[in-house]
C-alpha cells in the first residue's frame, strides 16, 4: 500500500462538492441558533455542558468522511509495488483445420467440422497465456484469425467457420504453409502447428512434404491429426426428398501426416470420434508444456476494497448513533 495510484483520477473533483455541503451546514447551525435574555448566569455557575454539546457536530463529520471515502472508491486506488512470479508458456500455437466438403460426414457428433470447432476452442480456452491463431482450407487456404493472445476474438471467428466458404478440395500443403508464415517470424519459445484434415492432398500448388520441409527450415513443430473413422462414415446428400445419407470410405493419407509429423519433431495422432479428438488435443497440450519462461511483472491490484467497507461502516455508525445518543442534537 506504500505505492497507490488512482485509475479515475477525475473523480477527485466531487470534492467541490463538499464545499457547498459545509456552506450550508453552518449557514443552518447559525439559522437554527436560539437567543435568551437573562438577567445572571450566577445560577448556572459549576454546571458542565452535556456530552450531546461536545457531539453535536459528530453526526455531520461522520457524513462527511463517508462521502469522502466513496468519492476515493470511485477513483479506484490501486497498488502497484506487488510483484509477484508468473509461468509463461511461451508457445505460439496456429491451428491449420480443413473445411473441405467431406468434413460434412458424420462419424463426429454432430459432424466433423462442428467436432473440430468445438473441442479446438476447448484447447485454445485451456491456454490463456499463449498467442493461438487459425488457418482454414479446403481447395485454397486463408488466415482466418493471425497470431493472437485476444482469445475472446479468435474464438469468434472460430465460431464463424463453416464448409463451403471457400473453394471445395484438399490442399493440405497450402493449409500448412500458410500456417508456417504466420510463425516465421514469430519470438516464441516455441512454435506449432496442429494440422487436422480427413482427406488426401489433391488441390494446391505447394506439397504437403514440401510445406513440412519450410517448417523444418524455421524450427517449426506440426502435429497432424487424421479426422475420420476406419472403414465408412455416414454423409449428407441433398436430394429432391430432402437429406439423405450414403456411407463414404474414409480416406487420409496417414502416411504424409506421419511423415510431416516425424520431420518436424511433432507427432500423428489419429481421432476416430469426439472422445478420442479431445483426448489428442489434452496430449498435444501437456506436451507443449514442457518449456516455460518465468518473468516477474508488475500487476495493479485493486485496493478499494477496504475504503468501501469503511465508507459503510462510517454510514452505519452514523444512522445507529443518529437514532440513539445523538438523535435531536440538531
């Protein structure tokens, strides 16, 4: 508390007010004032005043000081010698997620792009401290959100995510390298990607090994995440009667995913269904937790706290002694 500041300083100024206040309480004190004419004050000689005579003014002071404190309240006094150690990641992370057509299927409740978005938003909840972005792509690639720590935004425009947006196919190796240029230049203690896609590189003019080979280049980590079940999954058709489903075979090229995993120290996870996508993405966050800064830093704390309770306690003081010892003093 030796080191306050004020965030509202402007607030200061209902002090003026107080002069007013005071004004007009001596101007009542002399109104209110009652006059006698006697002939001696011999009979009230050795009489003490009552203890009321000394309080008269008790109520009006306890007033003022409670104002006083709520006006201090509304400038929000604030602490900023408390320094205090803090863990940062330091981990710049960029999720690159496919929204090609065939993330339509649903082998994901209630499909795999609306799987993705939700359990991807979990993960970027779960990592305050960090600066997260997102790529999307399909047939083309895009930055739908740049490197941020405003998750509040970047969940957002997660949320704004659909198929169709943009040009139908797969082009994996776009998707990645766009990811890596927005972590080129990044300072970060480390940096990631965490590729998600359900098919096999068939648009773009950048390979997927190609686009791992530039994140090699800037000691960049990718983990790839192949989205579908084994086998068949349901898919949506739009007929003249309306929806109807047709089982489509599960292809991803698990072998590329491996092979970028492998060349740029990241990892390959397969995710068959919700549970199982949630449980790589808790994997993927304790293993980027193994590097951390730890940086003292200055935090204003708020410290109003206590003018408030005294401020409420002056107010109840007042009202108790006004309907009690001092009621009538005036």
């Amino acid at each position: 508390m030796s080191n306050i500041e004020f965030a509202n300083k402007e607030y200061f100024w209902l002090f003026t007010i107080l002069i007013p206040v005071i004004a007009w309480y001596i101007w009542r004190l002399k109104k209110s004032a009652a006059s006698m004419s006697i002939s001696t004050l011999n009979a009230f000689k050795g009489t003490g005043k009552p203890i009321k005579y000394y309080l008269r003014h008790l109520l009006f002071a306890l007033r003022l000081i409670s104002l006083s404190a709520i006006i201090i309240v509304l400038a929000r006094p604030q602490s900023t010698d408390k320094w205090e150690d803090r863990k940062i990641e330091g981990v710049d992370i960029v999720i690159a997620l496919d929204i090609s057509g065939s993330m339509l299927a649903e082998d994901f409740k209630p499909n795999r792009i609306e799987a993705a978005k939700e359990i991807g938003m979990e993960f970027v909840s779960s990592r305050p401290d960090d600066r997260m972005g997102l790529v999307v792509f399909a047939g083309e690639s895009y930055t739908q959100c740049p490197l941020t720590v405003d998750h509040a935004v970047l969940l957002n425009l997660f949320g704004e995510v659909k198929s169709g947006i943009i040009e139908d196919g797969t082009a994996i190796g776009m998707g990645l390298a766009t990811a890596v240029n927005r972590l080129k230049d990044s300072k970060a203690v480390s940096r990631v990607i965490i590729l998600l896609t359900d098919g096999v590189n068939n648009m773009g003019n950048v390979s997927p090994l190609a686009a791992a080979e530039f994140a090699v280049e800037y000691g960049i980590r990718v983990y790839t995440v192949g989205i579908g079940k084994n086998g068949m999954a349901p898919y949506p058709f739009q007929t003249n009667y309306g929806v109807q489903y047709q089982n489509v075979e599960v292809r991803i090229d698990e072998e590329v995913l491996k092979t970028i995993a492998e060349q740029t120290g990241g990892k390959y996870f397969r995710a068959t269904d919700n549970n199982k996508l949630r449980e790589i993405y808790k994997e993927i966050d304790s293993l980027e937790k193994t590097q951390l800064e730890v940086r003292s830093y200055s935090q204003p704390r708020e410290e109003f706290g206590i003018v408030m309770l005294i401020a409420l306690g002056i107010l109840i003081l007042e009202q108790i002694l006004g309907l009690t010892i001092l009621k009538n003093t005036f």
